[in-house]
C-alpha cells in the first residue's frame, strides 16, 4: 500500500525536475497511471514507483512520450545550473 506522504514527496520531486505539460499521475490498484497534456504516459507498478527516485521515473517517462508520441520530453526539463552539487547524481 502506498502512502500519500510517500506519493506525494515523489511528485513534488518529478515536478521540481521536469516542466511536462499537464503532468499528473494517479494510484490505481497496485499501478500508478501517468498522464500528461497528450494523454496516456506510462502506468508502473507501485513497488517500482516507490524503489525508484523521481529522476529514475522521469527518464522512464521521457523514453515512453518520445516512443509513443515522437516527442522529447527532454525540453522540459528544469534548468538546474543554479545548483552548487549536481542534483542528479
């Protein structure tokens, strides 16, 4: 079972990282069902979702909105330059 305090921290890290139209993402039975301006995005399971750190998700969700909709979804990531460490590693 997910908790909202955990789901809740993982979203706030993805929309942090990432300027995806209209990203949201929604618990559903043991999945978690992305969606963004365009429609359906990526649906994982929440075991993955909570092993996974929301740039881990984010990559995923790239690679599936470039495969399905032939669109990079690397244009909305958020400028991070102004960080002193790399956030990301």
């Amino acid at each position: 079972m997910i908790e909202d305090a955990d789901f809740y921290r993982k979203m706030i890290g993805l929309w942090q990282i990432t300027k995806i139209p209209m990203l949201k993402a929604s618990v559903i039975g043991d999945q978690i069902d992305f969606t963004w301006a365009q429609g359906a995005a990526l649906s994982l399971p929440v075991s993955m979702f909570l092993r996974l750190e929301p740039v881990e998700i984010l990559e995923i969700l790239e690679k599936t909105i470039e495969e399905r909709y032939k669109i990079n979804a690397k244009q909305w990531r958020s400028d991070l330059r102004g960080f002193t460490k790399k956030p990301l590693t």
